[in-house]
C-alpha cells in the first residue's frame, strides 16, 4: 500500500510531528509492575540469607547441639555418680548395721 | 544538584540494603524504561522479559553505583541499551519482529479512509525507525517517548549536548531518506 508522503514534502517539523504522533509513551500492565515489584523485593529480602550467612548458621547449630548434648551428657554422668554415691553409702551403712 | 536528585541519590544509597528503598526506585523507573525497550524490541512479551532483565541486574549492582554526576535513570538506561543490545544478537538469526501492532492513539481520526491512512503511515514510520542504527534509535524514544532534554539523553547516552544536536540532525535525515525508500518500494511493488 503507498501511503502518499512523496506528494507531501517531508521537510524537518513534518518529520517531527509524525514522530511526536507516532512515538507514545506505552505502558506495561499493572499485573506485571506489580508481580516484578513483589519478586525484586522478594529477592533483596531473601538476600539476607546468603550462601555465608547459611554455612555460619549451620555451624552454630552443629555447635550448639554438639554443647548441649556434651552438657547432657556430663549432667547424666553426674545423676548416676550420684545414684551410685547414694547406692554404696546405703550398702556401707547396711554392712556397718549387720 | 536539585531537591529530587538528591532524594534520589539517598533512595540509591538506602536500596543497596533496604528492599522498601529499591522498591520505590522501581516504582519511579519502571514505565519509562519499560517504554524505551518495548520500542527497541517491538514486543510487548519480550519488553516485560527484558524490564524485568535491567530491575535484576539493577538490584544486583545498585551497591556499586557512585554518584558521578549521572542521574541514576541513565544508568538503567545503559542497562536496558545493553540488554537490548544481547537481545538483538541473539535474534540476529531469527525473523525481527517488526513493530507493527503498536498504532498510536488514531481514535481522534473519524473518516475510515483517513484513519486506515493515519494507522499506516504510522507503522510505516515505526518501520522506518526500526532501521536506523541502535544509537539512533535510542536518541528517537529518549526525545519522543521520554521527553527527555538533550542534556540527560547525553548523560545517557556518554556523548556531549552538542553531539546529541548533531546526531539527532543527522537521524532525521536518515529517517526521511528511509522513508523515501520504503515509499519508493512500495511504489514498485504493486500491492
């Protein structure tokens, strides 16, 4: 389809007006601005969390689950000393009783 | 440096760290940027692809940005010129998408002879943009689409206000002839 402009002189304000006319400001779905907000903030968010933060995290988990059960250990130990203190005293003052 | 530039720059400062802050970058961004790339690439699919593309690389990189004087929209103006950029190469070897089903606004147009006119002069005009060089391109949404000053789509663009002058002289110039040829083709061609 020809569209006539050689029969209109295409001289510089021409050229400008039809690009003024042609070249709009176009706008993306409100869906999209919403959805890509919601993902950028998302991530920044998620960033706190970095693959350091984590093994760090993970480390001082190991840590502190490998110190209470240390300490929970020794506490049994110490319940059974205690019961076997208790135990061999109670034999001795029966023994001294016969 | 005027009041919104330096709020700006504060908001730039806070978004290396606070998630609100780059979220209100975007909002003051986003239309515009996605605006100039659906121009490049013609696409409506592709623009959101690629705007999404400048806001995460922006939000990777927004640590480093220095004040140097630019304002931050011409940074994810060189972002999105880049992407655009990869993006036209890794097309080269498919069919471009021409930009044909963007018709501005014609409502205003009653007659139905003279709005088939207006809708076709506009698509070939948008043809005739899509040939000029990348650089060129850019100059025509950064003025038409965006209204921007030749000072900042210098900024934007790394040249000189005068070379911004001289390169849209020239771009006009290319675009006229590019009409021509089409015109010229199209009156060869009998359809």
């Amino acid at each position: 389809m020809r569209i006539g402009w050689n029969r209109q002189r295409l001289d510089r304000k021409r050229i400008e007006k039809l690009l003024e006319d042609s070249l709009v400001p176009v706008e993306p779905s409100p869906s999209f601005v919403s959805d890509l907000r919601a993902r950028l903030v998302t991530i920044r968010g998620g960033r706190v969390i970095s693959p350091w933060v984590l093994v760090l995290l993970l480390a001082s988990i190991v840590i502190f689950v490998a110190s209470a059960l240390g300490f929970a250990i020794r506490i049994l130990l110490g319940l059974l000393g205690l019961v076997g203190l208790m135990e061999r005293r109670r034999r001795e003052s029966k023994a001294l009783g016969t | 440096m005027t009041p919104r530039e330096s709020d700006e720059m504060e908001l730039v400062r806070s978004a290396a760290s606070e998630a609100e802050a780059f979220g209100e970058l975007y909002n003051r961004h986003v239309t515009r940027i996605y605006s100039y790339i659906y121009y490049r690439t013609g696409d409506y699919q592709d623009a959101e692809d690629l705007t999404a593309r400048v806001f995460q690389r922006a939000l990777r990189h927004v640590g480093n940005f220095q004040d140097q004087g630019v304002p931050f929209s011409a940074w994810l103006y060189r972002i999105a010129h880049n992407l655009v950029a990869n993006w036209h190469r890794d097309r080269s070897r498919r069919p471009v998408v021409p930009l044909e089903d963007h018709v501005a606004d014609t409502a205003a147009i009653t007659h139905p002879e003279a709005l088939a006119l207006a809708e076709e002069q506009n698509r070939t005009l948008l043809r005739a943009v899509r040939k000029l060089p990348p650089d060129r391109q850019q100059l025509l949404i950064l003025k038409f689409v965006e209204r921007l000053p030749n000072a900042e789509i210098g900024q934007i663009m790394g040249r000189t206000e005068g070379a911004i002058k001289s390169l849209y002289h020239r771009t006009l110039n290319s675009l006229r002839d590019q009409i021509k040829m089409m015109e010229d083709g199209a009156m060869g061609n009998p359809d």
